[in-house]
C-alpha cells in the first residue's frame, strides 16, 4: 500500500470548524428539543439579492439554448468580471490581467502552498485563521507538534492580543519566507491601519519576503481612513499577494467564488515572475470557476449590486453593534464587531470551558479562541452573521446566562 503522506500525521487534531460541529451533534443528542442559535462559525445567513438573482438565473436560462450554452470558461476568470473587480474593488490601483478569479479565499490559500511549495518558513498571525498554519503543516512547512507549547517548531507566530493593539512585534519574527497576515482579522475583527501594514510591507522588503494578505473581509470596513487592501500601501506590489472573496459580503458561501491578485512586479529570488508560476498552477490544477457564480459576482458588481451589497454589509454590521453593546454592558472585554463581522470577548476561563458553559446553559454555539492559535486561548469568538430575530433572542439569553454565572 501507498505510504501515508506524514506531514498530515503531523496535524494534532482535527480542523476547528467540524471538532465544534461534532461537540454541537453530542450536545443535540443530549438534548433534542433545544433551539441552538448558531454566532460561531461565520456562515452568511440572508438570501442573495435580487441583482445577484437575475445574475445567476440569466446564465442559468441560457446554458439551455444552444446560444447560451458555455463550457469550459478561462481558468483566471471571464475577462469582464476580471476587470470589474479591479475597477469597481480596488478603483483601478490593480490591472485586470493581475486578478486570477476562483472557487473561494480557502481553495487559493491551498494551491499557494503548491505555489511556495514545502520547505518553507512561515509565519502567522496569533491568533488567525487555522487554514494558514493547518496548510502550511500539509505542505510539509514546519516540523512537528509540540504539545507542550501549542505550537509547531518552525513556525513563527506573531502575537496579536490587546496589548500590542493586535499588530505583531515585527522585530521578533525573524526572516520569514511567507507571512499570513489578515485585515480585518479572523477572528480578532481587529483592522490594520495604514501605518501597521507600511511597517509591514517595509518589513517584507527587508526581509525579502512574500506576504500573503487575506482581505476576505475588507468590504465590512466601516472606517474610511482603513485601508482595504494591501496595494494601498507603496511597495506592496513587489512583496503581496492578496486573496479576497465574495463569501461574506455578498452570501456566496455555498456559491463559491473568489479572487487573488498577484502583481506582475512579484519576483521570487531568481527574478523568475511569481505571477507567471501561479498563472500555470491555475491552468493545471484549476478549470475555473463556475460560470454561472461569475454571472452572479458580475451583476454585483453592477450599481444595483453594489447598493444591495452595501446594505447586506451594513445588516450584519448591525447585528455586530448590537451583540457587541450587549456584552460590554454586561462588563465583559469586547474587541472588534466594528469594522469586521466579529466580536472577539475576554473570558475568566478557558476558551473550550467558555464555549461549553455557553452552549450548554444558554444553547448558543459560539467559537472557542484558542482554536485559532495559543494567543487566543481564553477568549471566544462571536459571529454577526445571522438572522435578526436569532440576534436578539441571543443577546437575552447570553444576559441571563453570564448575569448568573457572575453570582457564582
């Protein structure tokens, strides 16, 4: 039998996402009558717009006429959507022929791992997105677990917690050869500012390493003087790669589409064009995304779409405000919930022991800190996505629960 691949063998348990599906199965099991209001993993809950519908539906009612039928489509995404993204997204300050389209921010950070290949050093945000470090580990990108740290040798975390405003100590992350950097941040909602990713990117430059920037929720940005993407910032071209999605500001969850850009100024250390190596890995592992999920993000992107987003956007921003009021009213460290999605809560216990009391007393499923890296151990993170009516009924559960629990 084929041997089996031990960089997998090294993952020391399994993903966050399906360990808290399995602990909310168990407790369904328990009890069958109870009515769990999910703020724990970010899924969008709104129907799509109605743009967004005509969109789909339109190519969809094509692909039956002879006229309208497509079959394969290119593999970096249909030349229109390409160049309405960079035009309506980023404002023109990304060429057209540098944005690759895809199935999702997820799939791409996997094929960059094919991108960069094993061998390399990471280093990622702590907390951040466990996709970043499980992959990295998958590729073969840093040794083994140790459980006494929490951490893998050969990885360097960045830690990002209150005190250092959730922007790394840069002058302990050593050289790195890829850095995995989110704005705003899963799951802290923390938003980088300007000056932060110029000390980034300056970073980058010295070190002559490639950043990897998630932006996958730069459009729930309420600040005007945050940037939204990382080609903000002069110099970012010859060090970034920047990975966004439509996921969450439009529901395109179960959808799927997604976009990277990678500049044509960004060179490995040979010189050979980092774009031209990605360009062949999306033509040779990659058919392209659905053509008829491209006709939806192309009619969201029109103005009609761009309104109909803005306000999704602003929907679930509301329900950031009111969980985040909540909770801080009741005395608790709030963080993010702002200009992300997200409220990131201080806990006097453990994260895992803060998700259980919760879950089990109030039947909310939030999602434990310490799932997203060692810095997060004792907060939890709460999602805004949801149904208001669901929100609410929350808000009053969560107030009995902690309220009663401070008087024990």
């Amino acid at each position: 039998m084929a041997k089996r691949n031990q960089n997998i063998a090294k993952l020391q348990s399994g993903y966050l996402f399906p360990e808290i599906a399995r602990r909310k199965r168990e407790f369904m099991q328990r009890n069958p009558s109870a009515k769990l209001i999910s703020l724990g993993i970010g899924d969008t809950t709104e129907p799509l717009t109605p743009a967004i519908v005509r969109g789909l539906s339109g190519e969809v009612s094509g692909l039956a006429s002879t006229k309208g039928y497509t079959g394969y489509g290119e593999e970096q995404g249909m030349p229109e959507l390409r160049r309405a993204i960079a035009q309506k997204l980023y404002g023109g300050i990304v060429p057209e022929d540098e944005v690759f389209v895809s199935d999702g921010a997820k799939p791409d950070t996997g094929r960059l791992q094919i991108l960069f290949g094993p061998g390399r050093k990471i280093a990622v945000q702590d907390p951040s997105y466990p996709v970043y470090v499980d992959s990295s580990v998958m590729m073969g990108n840093t040794g083994a677990f140790d459980a006494g740290s929490g951490q893998f040798h050969g990885m360097q975390y960045l830690r990002c917690v209150p005190e250092n405003d959730f922007f790394p100590n840069l002058g302990k992350a050593g050289s790195p050869d890829i850095i995995f950097f989110c704005s705003p941040n899963n799951p802290t909602g923390a938003a980088a500012t300007k000056e932060q990713l110029r000390q980034l990117v300056d970073f980058a430059r010295r070190k002559k390493s490639i950043i990897i920037f998630d932006a996958a929720y730069s459009q729930f940005i309420r600040d005007s003087k945050l940037p939204k993407s990382i080609f903000e910032i002069d110099g970012a071209k010859e060090v970034a790669i920047e990975v966004n999605s439509f996921s969450k500001p439009i529901g395109f969850t179960g959808v799927r589409l997604g976009w990277t850009i990678v500049p044509e100024k960004l060179k490995f250390d040979d010189g050979t064009s980092v774009r031209k190596d990605w360009n062949r890995i999306m033509t040779t592992v990659f058919n392209g995304a659905s053509n008829v999920a491209q006709h939806g993000a192309l009619a969201a992107l029109s103005d009609k779409g761009l309104a109909e987003m803005e306000n999704m956007v602003s929907y679930y921003m509301e329900n950031a405000a009111i969980i985040k009021k909540a909770l801080s009213g009741l005395g608790y460290e709030t963080y993010g919930g702002d200009n992300a999605p997200y409220i990131w809560v201080k806990f006097n216990s453990g994260s895992w022991e803060a998700f259980e009391s919760i879950l089990e007393k109030a039947h909310i499923v939030t999602t434990p800190g310490v799932g997203f890296g060692p810095s997060g151990e004792g907060f939890v993170r709460f999602s805004a996505f949801g149904h208001r009516e669901n929100i609410i009924e929350a808000v009053e559960r969560l107030k009995k629960h902690l309220q009663e629990n401070s008087k024990k």
